[in-house]
C-alpha cells in the first residue's frame, strides 16, 4: 500500500511540477532566472535575471538604468545572511525590492522605492538575496512575505 501510494502522490504533484518548470524554462530561456512559489505551492511569477555576486557588481545595481522589461531584474547575492539596506541613488525607475533569508523565504518587500532617493530602504531581519524587480511587480504577482525563491540557471552563491 506505501508503494501505491507514493505512485498516486507523485502523479497528483506531477502537473505542479510541469507547471513550475514551464514557468522556468519560458521565463528564462537564455539565462539565469527566479521563480517565486507562494507559501501555498502556486507559482507567482519567473524573473529572467542578472546576477550581481560581487562587491562592485552589487554597488552599481541597477543605476542609470532607464528602462527594466517586464518579468526581468537583478538578483544580489551576498555572503551571508545580514540586515541589508538599498537606496535608489542614479536610479530612474521604481523598483519593488524583494528580500529573502539564505532559504530564498521572502523576509519582507520594499515596494515602488522612489527614483533617485538617497533614504536607507530595507526589511525587519536578516536576507542573503535581495532581488530587484519593476516597481508595482509584487502587488501585479501577488508577491508576499513567506513565498520562496527558486534558483535555476546560476549558482545562488557570491563570486567572492
């Protein structure tokens, strides 16, 4: 019976598995992506990603930049898991700032940080990812607290 059933699970979460790396494989289909599942199993959204996994890559961001397609941003990867801050500094557009704990759990959301604002902007607790995005994406996706990044494409680790 322990065999038919693991059988009958498998094949239950076996269109949740086919759904989430569809996700993955059309989100991202010439590089390095995140795709974030809600603390419910659903996915929410697959961003095709660059990735900042160094100290003068994650200085720079996404300054100067005028313009961020819909579904892209940048993932900052950092050592360890500290208290991270952001400010918006020659930045022109909105971005939501997605925070996550060395698990990839979404910690906390800074959403529609104002263009060019040098105020310090980050989350109660501790993330080892942070994850840039358009302005308005997190509430668009549904995006909270408590979801999970997955990873796929690159090595979630600094270059450092």
């Amino acid at each position: 019976m322990g065999a038919e059933l693991h059988r009958r699970l498998s094949i239950r979460m076996s269109p949740f598995a086919f759904v989430v790396v569809l996700f993955a494989l059309l989100g991202c289909a010439r590089g390095p992506c995140v795709s974030i599942v809600g603390a419910d199993g659903k996915p929410r959204a697959t961003v095709a990603v660059e990735v900042a996994s160094t100290g003068p890559q994650r200085e720079v961001g996404l300054m100067f930049r005028k313009h961020l397609d819909d579904n892209a941003g940048m993932i900052f990867v950092f050592p360890d898991e500290a208290p991270r801050n952001f400010w918006m500094h020659n930045t022109p557009i909105p971005l939501d700032m997605i925070f996550a704990d060395s698990k990839g759990v979404v910690t906390g959301i800074v959403a529609n940080a104002e263009p060019y604002s040098d105020k310090l902007l980050g989350v109660a607790g501790n993330a080892e990812y942070v994850l840039e995005v358009n302005g308005g994406f997190c509430a668009k996706n549904g995006i909270n607290p408590g979801d999970k990044m997955d990873f796929s494409g690159f090595s979630p680790h600094t270059s450092e």
